[in-house]
C-alpha cells in the first residue's frame, strides 16, 4: 500500500530548507575531499605538502562557510514554524552541528599547522586531521538519518 | 522505520554522495589539476559520483512509485529525470577521460563537464525542494 506524502510543508519552507540542505550537503563534500587527501598523503608520503595545503584550504574556505549556511537556514526554518526543539531528531541536528563545529575548528588549526611545517610527513596532527574529519563525516551520516526518519 | 522513512533516508544519502562527488570533481578540476590531488581524489570522486547518481535515480523512482501523492509524469519528476540524465551524461564523460589516465588540463572541457554537473545537480536540488507544477 502506498502511503500519504509524509512531507508536505508549508511553502514558506523551501527557501531556508534549500540552504540548509546544500550548505549540509557542501559541508560533507568538502568533509569528504579532506579524508581523501589526508588518506592519500598518509598512504603515499608524496605530494604531502600539495596535499596538507589542499586540506587546510577545503577546511577554511569549504567546511565552515558550508556549515554557517547549513546552520542559518536550520535556524531559519525554526524561526519560522517554531518547532519544539526538545524533539529527539532536532537534538541530534543540534549535538552533531555543534560538537561538529568544534571538530571542524580544530581540524583546521591541526590542519593549518600540518601546512605550514610543509614536513615530508603529515606526523600525528596530520593523522588527527584525517580521523575528525572521518568521525565528521560519519556524524552528519547520523545527522542526515535523523533529518530524514524523524524519530520520535 | 517504515519504507517510506527507509527510501527516504537511502535517497538523500545518495544525494549527499552525489555531492561529495562532484565537489571532489570540481576540486580536481579547478584547483589547477596538480597530478598529486589527481591521483588523491579522482578514484573518490568517480566511486561517489556514480553510487551517489544510481542511489539517487532508484530511490527516487521507488519513492515516486511508493507515495500516492506522487507519479513518475509529475512536471517535477520529469524534469529531475532530465537534469539526472544531463548531469550523468557530462559526470561519464569526466570520469572516463580521467580514469584513461589523461592529465586533467589535457581533457578539453574539463572545466564545461563540471559546470555542466554543478548546475544540474543545483536545479536537481531545487526541483527537489521546491517540486514547480505538483
């Protein structure tokens, strides 16, 4: 048996909703980019100063600008229809946005500092750069469940 | 979680690896094809590019087929299966000059397939939400 469309919303919506999901969807692209490259310049040990530079730079210039326009049409979207926010879903939105956003911050100072030393190896901080960014990513997996299931 | 939850979920999930897809591309492609980001990035970008694209085609269609408030001529879904097949298009293009090995700034257009990707991909994204004509 088919079901009801279980998403209608109010028009009002679409705008914030549209940001929130691509700057969501932009946030995890670049996530993604900076595993790969980290990953790369752990596995290969060439190329790791193009490498770190590049991930520093997807950091600074693609993770956090992304997530400033993920979190504005969230709190867009609530403004708007006030919705409870002691919801469960809503509480995983808001402890994976916030505890991601301090992950994010301090892969981009380890990343920074892995770029600057321009070494052979990324070192261990280049390694903590590549493990945020995996946990990151699996995160917003989480996020994006919830966002998606609504559990109650 | 019903199917419906469960189809939605694996949709956007799919449209997110989509995106990690193309961002990967675009950072290949715009960020002065160095061989090293190359050869970090390109096998990611293809993998996600294409799981991203087949998650987001069948999902979608099971989606459209499971709820009853949406058919497969809906004006929106047309549309999105046409942005679909002209984002895939220049995504297969991209991907198999790349994976021969061809330098990314010795592929002519390069920088056209991308853009061509990004802006499906963008009208996708607000097809999606604004769903025009439903």
């Amino acid at each position: 048996m088919g079901v009801m469309i279980a998403a209608i919303r109010p028009g009002h919506w679409d705008l914030p909703l549209f940001l929130h999901v691509a700057g969501a969807m932009l946030l995890v692209g670049a996530l993604v980019v900076v595993v790969a490259t980290m990953a790369a310049a752990m596995r290969n040990g060439e190329g790791v100063e193009v490498l770190t530079r590049l991930a520093f730079r997807t950091l600074l210039i693609g993770v956090l600008p992304a997530y400033v326009l993920m979190r504005v049409g969230a709190e867009w979207i609530l403004s708007e229809e006030g919705v409870p926010d002691d919801l469960s879903w809503i509480g995983i939105g808001y402890g994976v946005a916030d505890g991601g956003l301090l992950l994010a911050i301090i892969a981009t100072v380890l990343a920074w500092r892995v770029a600057r030393r321009g070494a052979a190896r990324p070192g261990g901080a280049g390694r903590a750069v590549f493990v945020l960014a995996a946990l990151l990513v699996l995160a917003y997996g989480v996020a994006i469940w919830a966002m998606a299931t609504k559990p109650a | 979680m019903s199917l419906y939850d469960w189809l939605l979920f694996l949709h956007l999930i799919a449209a997110f690896l989509l995106v990690a897809g193309l961002v990967a591309y675009a950072v290949v492609v715009y960020g002065g094809g160095e061989a090293v980001v190359s050869r970090a990035l390109v096998p990611a970008a293809s993998a996600l590019w294409n799981a991203g694209g087949l998650g987001v085609i069948v999902f979608g269609v099971w989606l459209a087929l499971e709820v009853d408030g949406y058919e497969l001529w809906d004006a929106w879904i047309i549309a999105a299966i046409v942005l679909w097949f002209v984002g895939s298009g220049a995504g297969g293009q991209l991907g198999a000059a790349m994976r021969q090995g061809t330098p990314v700034r010795a592929i002519d257009a390069s920088r056209r397939l991308v853009a061509v990707m990004a802006l499906a991909t963008l009208l996708l994204l607000l097809d999606m939400i604004f769903k025009p004509w439903a």
